[in-house]
C-alpha cells in the first residue's frame, strides 16, 4: 500500500493586494518633552522623536514598510483653553509631510490617553463639556492635516482609558470610583461621535473609527452555563460595548489593539461568580508583562468582527520582550492566524505592528521592549533588531514564505534535531 501524501501545504501566505504593513507610536510615548499634559513630564525625552522623527521614518521606509500610524498631541496644540499654538500645528505639519513624501499610507490618532492639563483642571472626561472641547480641538486641526492623512483614528483604547484612570488608578487622574468611570466612558463615546461627524464634514470621502483595545475570551468548563454567560458578558462589555453606544454607523473601519486572551473559571466552592483567571497559575507563555502570548485569540477576535462587514486594521498588536527570537515567533503565529481569518471571511485591510522603536510604556516605565527597533536611551541610538528583517521579508513577499515558516518548526526533521543528541 502506497503512503498516503502529507498534507501540508508548502505554499507562501500571500495577503490581499495592497495590503497596508506597517508600526505604530504615540506621541506621549516617544517624543520626549512634553510638559503640558496630565501625565506631566513623566517620560522625560522619552525616545527625543519630536526632534528624531525624520530619522525614524528613514529606517520604517528602509525596512520596507508602507504605512504608519502615530499621533498628535492635544496638549502641545491647545496648550491653554481655547488657545493653539500655531508653531506646533507647523510641527506636526511637517512630520506627517514627511510621512507622506515618502509613500507612506497615514493613520493619524487623535487621542492616545494623554490630555492637556487644563482639561484635567476641568475634571478630564468627568466633565460634561469635553467632548465638546475635543471637537473644537478636532475642528482646528483636521483641516490643516488634511493632505497628509489617510485613515483618522478619534480615540485610542477608551476603556483601557478608563480602566488605568478609574478603576485600577494606576494613570491620572488615579479615582478609582465606578460612577466617574460610567460618566468618562460616556463621554469619550459623545466626543467619538461628534469627533465622525466634524471629520466628515470636513473630508466627506475619508475614512473614521477607533482603536479599540479588544480581548479574547474563553471559558475553562464548556458545559458550564454560568461561565458560559459571563463569557458572553465580558465579551459585550470589553469587545463591543463602545461600538453599541457611539453606534456603527459612526464607524468607517474597525481598529484592533489584540493583546489579552482571558480565561473564565466557576470552582463552585467559595465563589458565588465566574472569574478571570489569573494567567501566571496556568504557567503559560507570557511576555515581560505578564500577557499570555496566545495567537489563536487574534483569529476569534477578527472573526467575531467580520459580523459588523466593515474594513479591519490591526491597529496594533507586538510583545514586550527583550528577547527578540521570542517576537519573531510571535510575529509569525500571530500573522499566520491573521491570514486564516482573511481566507474565512474577514475583512482585514492592514497591520500596525507595535512599535516601531522602543517607547515610555506608561505605569510600567521603559523597561518593556516593544520595539522592531532597539534603542539606547542614554545615547538616542537606534538598531533594528532581527525581527525588523524578518518583517521586512514579509513586506516584501506581502506575505509569509514558507521558508520563514522554519522558524516555528516547518519542513525541520526531528531525527535531524535528534542527531546530535538534546541538551539537558
């Protein structure tokens, strides 16, 4: 009897025609000298990109990338109520030139977590009236970006928002208190859809949304109703609860922030409610931050979207790590479950890896390493790490060779590996 084929299929992961590849910053996170937010001057220079930014967009245009996503910030522009500074729209004016002049497809955030101090003297989000300011700011800075910008995200993360400032307290304006909590998250979604429409108004053709930190869910007991329902839950109030409150309608694409999978467990001794497990108990794979590196969660999320029938961008998705072999497998498994959901249905138009250099990760300071490329804070040096390369490769096939796919194990024969015999 013959041996059946293997069935494996050696072919390359090509994506869709005009896929966008590209990374992400924030400005807060990398510009460095930024004394007028709430956040104050917590990153110091930070990354200096405010004045290294062309440099930066050199080495993004020699890695082969094609887009980029990054923000401005409000608190620089409008650095006292209803007063802007000209000379930084000028800035701004400028880097996202540069982006451009070079081919690159531009995604611009408008808010990244950070306000100015004189809304935060107001009461933040609390207040009633600041999704009436943030269109005044939208107002007056959209038309003078208008030729340089692409893709518009509003708001960045809005319950990540909510959660560092309200409910963990770990980011200004640190209350924990739930009823704040409801009133912000309220707010960000009237300042979302005033935000749509003054953009459209403006730029009738362009295209709106969010980036919208969402998270996998999973429950340990299939069978259990009750974990069931609270999966149900956590994914309606992590996943979809702003798109339900600002309306769909008022969203031209879908931004993806996929970092988190939960688990779900009910014991049914001492807990009267199914809880989130806590992740380092299962001993699993995590990064320097302790988020479990879970690819297969990126496919649910994509697909759980595809019902919306709208374009997707992975807004952003990457691995703090200092050891740069763990990010090129993360790249590979996470890029590889983004095409299986492109081929099953969704609507995937592009992918913002995070970040692009290494940047001031908020509460938890500089030590988490996000960055396709290393740097050297003492010195400003930039060094694209090897991911950056293999990423590059990527680029250019618009793809994933199968000779990348080595990397994670494919075509390598375990008696080769065995030869030599296993280290203990």
């Amino acid at each position: 009897m013959d041996t059946p084929k293997e069935k494996h299929d050696h072919a390359a992961l090509i994506f869709p025609k005009g896929f966008l590849w590209g990374a992400g910053t924030s400005a807060y996170q990398v510009e460095g000298g930024n004394i007028n937010s709430d956040w104050e001057d917590q990153a110091g220079q930070a990354d200096d990109q405010y004045n290294l930014y062309e440099s930066d967009f050199n080495l993004a245009e020699s890695l082969g990338h094609n887009s980029h996503r990054l923000s401005i910030e409000w608190s620089r522009i409008e650095p006292v109520d209803g007063e802007f500074n000209q000379t930084e729209i000028e800035h701004y004016k400028k880097v996202l030139k540069t982006l451009k002049d070079k081919g690159f497809t531009v995604m611009l955030t408008l808010h990244h977590f950070t306000n100015p101090t004189w809304l935060a003297e107001k009461g933040g989000w609390e207040n009633f009236r600041a999704p009436y300011y943030f269109e005044r700011f939208v107002k007056k800075i959209v038309p003078e970006f208008s030729e340089c910008v692409d893709l518009w995200v509003t708001i960045n993360e809005p319950g990540v928002l909510i959660w560092g400032g309200y409910l963990s307290a770990k980011w200004p304006p640190k209350r924990q208190d739930n009823w704040k909590a409801v009133k912000a998250y309220w707010n960000l979604s009237r300042a979302h859809k005033k935000a749509y429409r003054a953009i459209h108004k403006i730029i009738p053709t362009t295209k709106v949304g969010i980036a919208n930190n969402l998270a996998s869910f999973d429950a340990f007991h299939h069978h259990s109703i009750r974990e069931g329902i609270a999966e149900w839950l956590l994914d309606i109030f992590n996943n979809h609860l702003f798109y339900k409150l600002t309306g769909i309608c008022t969203h031209d694409f879908l931004g993806v922030n996929y970092y988190f999978n939960q688990y779900i467990s009910f014991n049914g001794e001492k807990a009267k409610i199914p809880s989130i497990v806590n992740i380092q108990t299962t001993k699993k794979d995590v990064s320097d931050l302790g988020w479990e590196i879970y690819p297969e969660g990126i496919f649910d999320v994509l697909m759980d979207l595809s019902d919306y029938h709208l374009p997707i961008y992975i807004t952003e998705n990457g691995l703090a790590s200092t050891n740069d072999d763990r990010r090129v497998r993360f790249l590979l498994n996470y890029l590889k479950e983004i095409y299986h959901a492109i081929r099953t249905g969704a609507d995937v138009k592009g992918y913002f890896h995070w970040s692009l250099i290494d940047n001031f990760e908020w509460a938890d300071g500089f030590d988490p390493r996000f960055g396709l490329i290393e740097v050297d804070y003492a010195t400003q040096k930039r060094t694209p790490r090897p991911s950056a390369y293999v990423y590059k490769e990527i680029i250019a096939r618009n793809g994933i060779p199968h000779d990348l796919l080595k990397l994670l194990g494919h075509g390598i024969k375990v008696k080769d590996v065995l030869k030599g015999g296993i280290e203990e």
